[in-house]
C-alpha cells in the first residue's frame, strides 16, 4: 500500500461527499479523479478503495443524522450542559451547550456587570444549569454569495439557536467529574494567566501562537494580515507543531533519554497539546501525521510523508466528516498536499535553502488559490513577498521569544520581563512592517465565481505545478493561470449584464446599481444599526457593524472594490451606519448627500474620514444629473439647502435597464407631496419611502407615478412594526407587486440591454 494511500483518502472524500450538501460539480469532480484508481489494475488497492468508499459514505450519513433534531420549537424550558467555557465579550455570552444530546448555540445578555462577572467565574466545563428561553432556526444568508450561518452551525452540529432570559440552579461538576475537563481547566487557566502577565500588546499574538486562541485580536489586524497573505501566521500551524515537537524531543535526547522513551513521550504529548490548543485543524493535522510517523519508525513499517497525510486526512474525515467544511482544514490540506507533492522534484531539486524557500512559499500560495477567492473573494498579490519575510521573522523571533517568555514567567521574572519586552518591540515592529507593505493594490479582488470556473483554476495549477516540475520556462507555465486569473477580474468588471440589488441590511437602506460595461458602479445608502450608548463592562471586541460585516463582504463577493459613487441620502443611522466601514475598505471616487446633512454629528464623522482619504464631497439637489450610454440618472429631490430630515433626503430618478426607477431615502407624505408638485412623471420600480412606514407613500402618490413593483427595505421582526399595514393595502389596491427585503432577502433586478429579471435571495 506503500505510496497509494493518496488515492484511498480520496475514495473515502468521494463517498462522503455523495452523501453532505456539497455542490454537485465538485462531487463530479473527485469521482472522475478516483477513477484513476480503476486503471492501477490492483485488487489489494482497488478493495480498500471501495472500502474506504463506503466508510466515507457512512461517515457522511452519520454526521448528517447527528444534525436531526430532538427538540420543538415551542420548547422553552431546557437542561443543557456547558461542554466548555463559555466567551463572554462585552454583555454577550455565547457557548456551545447540550441539551438532551443535542448540540445548541447558546446567547444570553447579562444584565448588570455583576452578572456577568458571575456568569465568568460560575460556568465552567461540565456546568448544568437550567435554563429558559426559545428555541430560533439559525438565519441562511440573506445576501446572495456571502457568509450563510445556518450552514455553519450545521457542520458544526448544531441546529437551533437557543436565547436565553434566564439561567438558574447551576451547578458545577463534581470533583470525580472534573478530570473530564481537565486539559480545559489547565488551557484557561493558562489564556487567564497570560492576561494578566503579559503586555497587554502580546496578550492576542501568544495566546494565538501558543494556544490556538484568536479571540483577542481585533478585526483591523486580522483584516491586514489577511490582506497580506499571512493570516496563517496568527494561528497554530503545523511548522509550529513540528518546531515544538523538534525541541522536545532535543531536550529529551540531551536530558539521556533513549530515542524510544523520547517517542513515547512525545507519543503522550502531542495529542494532550493538541486538545490545549483547542483542536484546531492544521494542529490535528500536524499531530496525526507526526504521530503516523513515529509508529511507523517504532513498527518498522515503510511510511512516507504522503502516506502519513493521507492517512491523517481519511481518519480525520471519518471521524468527522463535516470538518471537509472548515476553512482551516481546506487550507491546511491543499498546501501540505501541495508542497509533499513537489518535494522530490521542484524542490528537492535546489540545494540554495533560500531558493528552497522561495519555491515553498510559492508552492503554498498557488495552492491556496482556489480556496481563498471561494471563502474571500480575493487573494494577496504580495503574499510570496511578505511570507518571505514573516514566515521566518514570526518562526524564529516571535514564537521563540513567545515560548521563552512563557516559560520564564514561571520560574525566572527578570529573564521573563526581559524576553516580553524583546517580544513587545518585534510584535510592534511586525505590526508596522505589515502597514507598510498594505497598500491598494495588494489584493485582487474577484467575487465569487462559480463552481466550474473554481475547479478549472483549481486544474490550471495543478498542471502548473506538473509543467514547473517538468522544467518547463516558469513564465510559459504560469501563463495559464494569469490569463484565466485576468480573464476573471475583467469578465467580471466589463460584464454584458447590469444589476441593480436591494441588499438586506436590516432595518435599513443599502441598494447597490452596478450598471453593464463597467459604465458605473453606485451605492445608495449603506444600512447601519441604532446605537444605544453601552457602559464599558458592556462594550464587545468587535462588535456587530452592517458595514463591515454585511455590505463589504457582499461587495466583495460580487467583485467590487471601487464605488464611483456612494449616495448618502440623509443623516440617519439606518442609512449611512456603514458608511465609514465602506470608506475604509474600498475605494471611494465620489459621495453625494443631502445640503446641510453634514451638520448632524455621524454624517460629519464620515465626511472627516473621507477627507482623509481624500474623497471629494458634493452637496446634491433637484435637477443635478449625470448619464451615460447605460442610462440616465436625475435627483429630484430636495429642492432647497435647508436639511431638516427625512423630507430632505437625497430622491434619485433613474432610468436605466429598461426601467424607470424611484429611489426615495426616507422620504415622508410631506415630501412626496412637494415632489409630485414639482414633477409629473411616471416610474415601473418605486423604493417604498421611510422602510414603509404610516407617514409615507401617500395615495397621491401612487397615483402619478403608477409604479407596477414597489421594494420595501426592511428589518425582519422590527420593533418598529414597519411596513405598515395601510401602506400594504394601499400598494395592493393599486395591484402593486410588493417585494419585502425582510421576507426575500436581498431583491435582484439583472439586465441586458433594456430586458431584466427579478430575482429574490430566499424563495
């Protein structure tokens, strides 16, 4: 079996992806590749193929049952168990819980900051409470091509969300139960001490690099290093592993141990690390397959590096089969793949260690391709460059003083404060290097392309990688992969459709206009959340925001960096929240908004961070315009200078994609009446004013502009009560066909020439 393990853990992939919810393309896929199996004309390999087949198969159905659930929705009173420590940022504390067998997503909000100091201290794992709430489905992506949560508590094995009012009568386990939990009581008390020892600088890079825990990193440096290529480095990989494993087994050697002893240990500790670390996919990867390594040295058993892997790779897939889902293990697989592959031509072929490692790090980017433009929209162009520059800064300054200060922290203080002061420079001394290196054009943005066009970049570098190994010119063999790449980004910036999207922000406004030909990408309003002030002990990390966690994602995916224009319509929190997080992180040509709006304090706070990015501000009124050969674009609305509210939002006339479109901010009665009096004009698509509310869309109205579709943006279950129900009927008795961003989701009009469709994000 010696060399053939490879096509095993691909039989066992195959059979497990027959059965989970996985594009059919990509099953198609792995199938024609395990057909290679067939022409080896083996019976050993072809048998343990169709056994690994069905142990794939079985594993699939087994995960998909453990996701059925036990319980009913209308349940509200549960005894669940925490399995760990609950995370407790700000006043919102969320863990995963059982309950009956069954794997919740646990919320509450603590109510004092007592409470909360309580709730910190009192659950521990193996903690019983009881506890009352409802039981709520998880939400699927309401926004076409972006995060779909439902999906990931489904992989997670998790199908309700349980919120939480009250919890009572806890109880911690007992002291013959705690053994259970024990490697979780030493990891946080470990993160605990970290804390408060260490600067607070450090705290998120040692806890990362030595424990696996990324909770503390802050979403603007995970966003640099992401842009730069390096978001590995923040976490545990195998080279940490193996450079840890390296030093233990030194110590021991040094310390007269025999070599067998030395194994035995290491055979103990890298699995009781492994849990430490949180289980994390590259370390039970990098585990496994140095545990693989050692047996087959004890054993005497021919076992190679590729063995190791694909071995690991199938046990970890029957163990679970769900875990085919995670980023982590995606990444940390195909680039292991990619590099063992290699080793014994491209890079073993090169004594030079640094060409060795210029050839790994480049092995490993193209490897992540595919998997980063899926999951990101976009991959670093400078990610060959800053991996060869921080893989080795971060492998041998940063982690050895992290490990050194950790240790020093036990046994020797001023040894202690000495190395974290070392590691306090190199942490800001990388953070710095990383700003520097971001700049606009490291990144290509893509969207998210299709399936098929996936698997062909994914078949385009694996005959790179075939062609580099055959000597072959390094341009001619790259040159594939950077036409289709190309091909890619101006397909999708000079496309032959045009869509206009009502993007689901919640109880807010975002409505994207992206017109064919590149000829014009606009951004009416980007949603945002009313903010109640929060006292600091109820304060999140990185707390919930539309702009950033909802809009530049879903730009992204559909491949837009740049807007040319971002209209602000009026000053209110549910319109212009997200803009700053739009600002910060894509390029912004131009931003209208409404005269005077800039008085109030958040508009203010936007038109400063566009100044320093220097993005010109206009003040908009009726009759400024602008047009091109996809359509034409007036603003009718207001008509003085005086910015008093929703009255005096920015209202866009636009005709384009066949249709004559109204899009109204907040626009209330009193302002359609003085529009309608100014205007005499007809519209296909109106934006309902106002979220739909009482005070707009007047019968007046409708009655001279006529419109055939209305969209209403709107939160789902708002406490506002909007759309109002008159305004409902209203749109009804005129036979209006009404589309609801918070029973549709995001609202898509595609279009060619002057003929489009509707289309809607949920059914």
């Amino acid at each position: 079996m010696k060399g053939y393990w490879l096509f095993i853990a691909l039989t066992g992939l195959c059979g497990a992806l027959v059965i989970l919810p996985i594009p059919f393309l990509i099953v198609i896929f792995f199938h024609v590749i395990w057909l290679r199996i067939f022409l080896l004309k083996s019976k050993k390999i072809l048998f343990f193929a169709v056994l690994s087949y069905s142990l794939g198969m079985i594993a699939g159905l087994v995960q998909e049952h453990s996701v059925q659930t036990k319980h009913k929705q209308s349940e509200n009173h549960f005894m669940i168990t925490f399995p760990d420590y609950p995370k407790v940022d700000g006043d919102h504390i969320k863990a995963f819980v059982i309950s009956n067998k069954e794997r919740f997503m646990f919320q509450y909000y603590a109510a004092s900051e007592d409470e909360k100091l309580l709730f910190a201290d009192k659950i521990v794992p193996g903690t019983v409470c009881y506890a009352d709430g409802k039981l709520t489905l998880p939400e699927v992506n309401r926004n076409p091509e972006t995060f779909n949560y439902r999906l990931y508590l489904y992989t997670q094995h998790i199908h309700w969300l349980l919120t939480v009012n009250r919890l009572h009568q806890c109880v911690q386990p007992s002291k013959n139960d705690r053994w259970k939990y024990f490697l979780l009581f030493v990891r946080h008390h470990e993160l605990m001490k970290i804390e408060k020892t260490f600067p607070p600088r450090t705290v998120p890079y040692v806890e990362a690099l030595l424990f696996g825990n990324q909770d503390h990193f802050n979403d603007n440096t995970y966003s640099l290093y992401q842009r730069l290529g390096i978001i590995h480095l923040l976490a545990i990989s195998g080279l940490h592993v193996n450079m840890i494993a390296g030093a233990l087994f030194l110590v021991m050697i040094r310390s007269s141990m025999t070599r067998e002893a030395s194994f035995k240990c290491l055979m103990v500790a890298l699995p009781i690390y492994a849990i430490i670390c949180g289980l994390s996919p590259p370390v039970v990867r990098a585990v496994m397959m140095t545990l693989l390594l050692l047996i087959s040295t004890q054993a005497r058993l021919p076992l190679t590096p590729l063995d190791a892997l694909s071995i690991s790779f199938l046990l970890y897939l029957l163990i679970d089969a769900f875990i085919i889902f995670n980023i982590g293990f995606q990444l940390s697989y195909a680039v292991c793949y990619a590099i063992i592959l290699s080793s014994k031509t491209i890079i073993a072929n090169d004594k030079h260690l640094i060409n060795r490692m210029m050839k790994i790090t480049f092995i490993s980017q193209i490897a992540a391709i595919p998997i980063m433009i899926y999951h990101f929209y976009e991959f670093s162009l400078i990610a060959f460059v800053s991996n060869l520059f921080f893989v080795p800064f971060y492998s041998y300054i940063i982690l050895p003083f992290s490990i050194l200060s950790y240790v020093a922290s036990y046994f020797l203080f001023p040894v202690f404060l000495l190395c974290s002061n070392m590691l306090f420079h190199t942490i800001v001394l990388a953070e710095a290097t990383a700003k520097w290196m971001d700049t606009s054009w490291s990144v290509l943005l893509i969207g998210r392309p299709p399936i098929a066009i996936l698997l062909l970049i994914s078949i385009t570098i694996l005959f790179l990688l075939i062609s580099i190994e055959k000597r072959r010119s390094f341009l001619k063999s790259m040159l594939p992969l950077v036409c289709l790449l190309v091909l890619l980004v101006v397909a999708n910036h000079y496309s032959l459709f045009g869509k206009i999207i009502f993007i689901d922000v919640g109880q807010g406004d975002s409505i994207l206009i992206k017109l064919p030909w590149n000829r014009g990408t606009y951004l009416i309003d980007t949603g945002g959340e009313l903010n109640f002030k929060k006292e600091q002990w109820q304060q999140q990390t990185n707390p919930f925001e539309v702009g950033k966690d909802v809009l530049v994602p879903f730009l992204k995916s559909q491949g837009i960096g740049t807007i040319d224009k971002l209209i602000l319509t009026h000053s209110d929190e549910d319109h212009i929240g997200g803009a700053e997080a739009i600002i910060s992180s894509l390029h912004i040509k131009e931003i209208d908004i409404s005269p005077q709006s800039w008085e109030k304090a958040l508009m203010k706070e936007i038109i400063a961070e566009a100044q320093m990015k220097h993005i010109p501000v206009f003040e908009m009124m009726s009759g400024d315009h602008w047009q091109n050969k996809a359509g034409r674009f007036v603003y009718v609305s207001p008509f003085d200078d005086h910015y008093e509210g929703n009255n005096d939002s920015l209202v866009l006339y636009a005709n384009v994609g066949g249709k004559k479109w109204l899009f109204t901010g907040d626009l209330e009665k009193e302002g359609e009446e003085t529009l309608i009096r100014a205007f005499h004009f007809h519209v296909d698509i109106l934006k309902v004013g106002h979220h739909g509310s009482k005070t707009s869309t007047s019968e007046a109205f409708l009655n001279q502009l006529s419109p055939s579709i209305a969209v209403i943006s709107v939160g789902k279950h708002n406490r506002f009560g909007h759309p109002n129900k008159e305004v409902i009927e209203r749109l009804k008795a005129h036979h209006i066909v009404i589309y609801r961003t918070d029973e549709q989701g995001a609202i898509t009009y595609k279009f060619f020439k002057n003929t489009g469709t509707f289309t809607t994000c949920l059914p």
